[in-house]
C-alpha cells in the first residue's frame, strides 16, 4: 500500500514517521497510508522554510505573481485528476469536488493580484520637506492547519496569499483526505516556486502542537471545531503569535411568510445535503415564521429529501455521498438518536441507509426533524451531516433574537421578498457572513470569509482583504531631506505640523 509522504524543500519525505490509514468512504477499504510527521519533520520542514524566506521576500511581488499564473493554470489542466482524489479520499461527489476546487482556484486568482494589494500608501509633505509612506512586508514562516470538509479550498484560502504576500508556509492538512492537497501543493512547484518557500507536513496533534510551539512560525491560520480552534488560539497567542481560528457553526435559514417557497426549499436542499452536510456553512436549521409556513416548507422538503440520489462519490450525476469516516457517521446517527429521544419529530430518517455494491461505506441518508426545539442538542450543537432541523417562531424578531442568542456566528439566510425585513436582519443579525435569497453566503475571493462569536477566534477574517493584512505587517516611514543651506534650531516640544 502506498504512502503519502510529506513535501518538504521541494522533495517527497516520509523518513520513518509513524503512518496511519486512508479510507475510501464509499467503500469503507483503505487506499493508502499516511505519513504521520513528528516533530523533528516538522523542524525540517521549518528550516527549510526558514532558509528559503531571505531569497523569497525579496522577489518582486510581480514575480511572485508569475508563479501564482501558472499554478492557476496548471490547477484547471489537472481540475479532473484533483476532483477524483477528492472524491476518493473525503466522499463528496465529483461535481462538488470540482466545485470546491473551482472556489479555491479564485483565491490564486486574488493572489495573482500581489503587485496591486502590495501596494503602500504614500503622502507628500506631510511636513517641511517630510514625506511618509507605509510599506506591508511579510512576516517570515507561517502555518496553516486545514480541515478534512475541504482538502482543496480551504489550504488554497491560506497559502497562496501568503506567499504572494512573501512569506513562507508549511501546510498541515487533514490526515483523512490528503492526497489532493499534496498534488496541489506539487502543481506549485511545478509551475516555478522556489524550494522551501511551501512545505507540507501530513500529522495529528504532534504535529500541531509542534507548529504552535516553533518560535520559528510567526503566524498560524486554522478552520476546523471551535474546541480546537480555542486551543491554538490560545496556545498561539501565548507565545505572541498572529492566530485567525474559523471554528463550528450551526447555519439558520429563516423563512418569512412571503418568500418564494419553491425557491426557497431548492435553495435549502443544495445547503442542508450538498457535500452530505459536511460544510461550516451548512444550513442546519430552518426558522419558519408562523405554522403555515412551516408545514409548508415540510411537505414541499420531504419528497425531495427521499428522491436524493447517494451512492459513491466518484459515481456522476449524484447529490450526496457517504460521510467521510465511520466515526463520522456513528456521530451524525447518534445525533439522530437524541433528536428522537428528546421529542423532536422525525420526518425523514437518514439511518441505515444502504448503497448497494457499497453495503460498507459510510452513508447517512438526507434527515428532517420538525418542531425542534433550542433546548434539544440537535439545536444547539454541530451536528456536521445531513441533519435539518425546522424550528417554528411566530415573529421575524423571535427568529433573530433566537439567532442572536446561539453560540456561533458563521453565517446565516433569509428568504423574503420584503426589502424592508431583508435590511432590518442584515442589519441587527449578530451572524459574520449573510445572505438574502442566498443560502450560502460564501464570500468571493477578493472579500474576506469569516463569523463572529465562537465561530473565529481572531481579529481578521481569512481570504481577501483582511487575508493580505494577516499575512504582512505595516512599517511606517517617515523621510526628511533638508535644503542644504537651512538650519533649525532643536525643538523638543513633541513635533507637529
């Protein structure tokens, strides 16, 4: 069986790291081993970065940009191979690999733009003969830890701005899906970046751990569980690092009573199922204004969620594959469990779904409680599968203060045809990302991604704008070049104009 190694300084390592497993989870069989990196790899692959940063920071931002054209090129040449990989590894269907894909190939885009984001303020006589300018210079070796749900975007989020921006980047991807992250990190290389300027290190907590505690690395960006983004953002931010930690999400759609229902339940199907609930922007749980509404949405959701076609990821013309691992699966069903035990009410039962041919993979099928209530730990925590909970309100009020008052802040909807009600929640929602009619509100690349409560730990959000800001730090210059033939006296009042 075939191992995947780490990329450090540009060459494939695998040393004699521990290894762990990789499950196909439309099958169930392991594919591949995984090379699980220790803390001497991770220091290896620290000091590589470290020796590549000098020569890196000081190419022309326009260079650097060369690199990121030709790796956005490269990336839609071999769009298919990654879309496979993807769907081998994670599960999701091949068009939603492709998808993913397509989302993270914008932000190299964003990145193709260093030369313009790059780009200083500068004023002119500020005072006699002063100038003054602001320059935004790299930080050195930065880290990104990503998450399984995304094996391709969310490390494409990170590590292309970063280098673009002059840094360097070790990247720790998931251990459950990391094949495609690794061609990825590969395709870079092959379209021109310097060795060491990207390294990959595949791990578990040893690796993290060793990623937080490296004086090394100035800065580390994560998405995962809110509980482990605490950690290293707490960890991290001891020991003076730059930390954005994007954590969990529980994703509310709300439901007025004159939206455009049909739209509305199509637009909820692709939210609550699609990548079989395995996104940070899921929509979890649905608030109906009023019961007619609500009994509504129910009975036009109910012969969709039955008709969902789930089979193997890498099958075409599916809505849904398994989940990516069997312990994901016991979790999303043990969530189901409780929802009954607690007395919500099951309209539409995921568990024991079957493919046949693929009797051992780990699928779930698409799941629907009604009457849900905020007490019900179906509400109040992640479940992260194809799990949507209806709430029912009696007020637009009441569905925003029940909003407001949950522990995350990710992102939420609202359909209506009402400008008036539309404004009003965009306004007063205590949610970071918000849509109208738009059931995913997921940021284009040259915006910034990123919640609010315990869904970031941080000051700035990942991607775009605020992405350029993480990854480089302002310096402030202040110049004076005096007439040759003046003379001032000292001044020790503290100078102003």
């Amino acid at each position: 069986m075939s191992t995947v190694a780490h990329l450090i300084n540009g060459e494939l390592v695998s040393g004699n790291d521990r290894s762990a497993d990789v499950f196909n989870p439309s099958t169930g069989q392991a594919i591949h081993k995984v090379a699980l990196a220790s803390r001497a790899t991770v220091q290896q692959a620290i000091d590589a970065a470290k020796a590549a940063f000098p020569a890196w920071r000081n190419t022309p931002p326009a260079k650097r940009a060369q690199v990121m054209f030709r790796f956005k090129q490269l990336l839609e040449q071999n769009d298919a191979r990654i879309s496979q990989l993807i769907s081998e590894e994670h599960g999701k269907t091949l068009e939603d690999a492709a998808g993913e894909l397509k989302r993270g190939i914008e932000n190299v885009e964003f990145a193709c733009a260093a030369p313009e984001v790059l780009k200083g303020e500068y004023s002119r006589n500020v005072g006699p003969n002063i100038d003054a300018w602001s320059d935004f210079q790299p930080l050195g070796v930065v880290a990104g830890i990503t998450p399984f749900n995304f094996p391709a975007m969310v490390p494409l989020w990170m590590y292309p701005l970063a280098i673009a921006c002059g840094n360097t980047f070790i990247l720790k991807p998931s251990e459950r899906d990391p094949s495609s992250t690794l061609l990825i990190a590969q395709l870079l290389h092959e379209a021109g970046l310097p060795k060491g300027v990207l390294n990959v290190v595949h791990g578990d907590k040893e690796a993290v751990d060793a990623l937080i505690e490296a004086p090394e690395v100035k800065a580390l960006s994560f998405v995962g569980s809110t509980p482990i983004a605490e950690y290293i953002y707490t960890e991290g931010t001891r020991r003076g690092k730059r930390v954005q930690a994007l954590g969990g999400a529980k994703n509310h759609a709300v439901l007025m009573p004159d939206a455009d229902l049909d739209n509305a339940v199509s637009a909820l199907m692709g939210a609550a199922y699609g990548s079989c609930g395995e996104r940070c922007m899921a929509i979890s749980v649905a608030v109906c204004v009023g019961d007619q509404v609500a009994d509504a949405l129910v009975a036009k959701l109910v012969p969709q969620i039955k008709g969902l076609k789930i089979g193997a990821g890498t099958s075409c013309g599916l809505d849904m594959g398994p989940l990516v691992t069997a312990a994901a699966r016991d979790k999303v069903v043990g969530y189901i469990d409780d929802g009954v035990a607690a007395g919500a009410e099951l309209v539409v039962d995921g568990r024991g779904y079957r493919v046949a041919g693929n009797e051992d993979g780990y699928f779930v099928g698409g799941t629907l409680f009604d009457r849900v209530t905020t007490e019900m730990r179906i509400y109040k925590e992640e479940i992260f599968g194809p799990v949507l909970c209806v709430v029912r309100v009696n007020s637009l009020e009441e569905a925003m203060q029940l909003i407001n008052d949950h522990e995350y802040g990710n992102g939420t909807c609202i359909f209506t045809r009402d400008g008036e009600a539309a404004r009003l929640f965009c306004d007063e929602i205590e949610v970071g990302m918000v849509g109208v009619n738009v059931p995913l509100p997921v940021p284009v690349a040259y915006h910034s991604f990123g919640g609010w409560k315990r869904s970031l730990f941080g000051d700035l959000h990942a991607y775009g704008p605020d992405g350029v800001r993480f990854y480089t730090r302002r310096k402030a210059i202040t110049q004076r070049w005096p007439q040759r033939a003046s003379h001032e006296a000292s001044q020790f009042a503290f100078p102003s104009l």
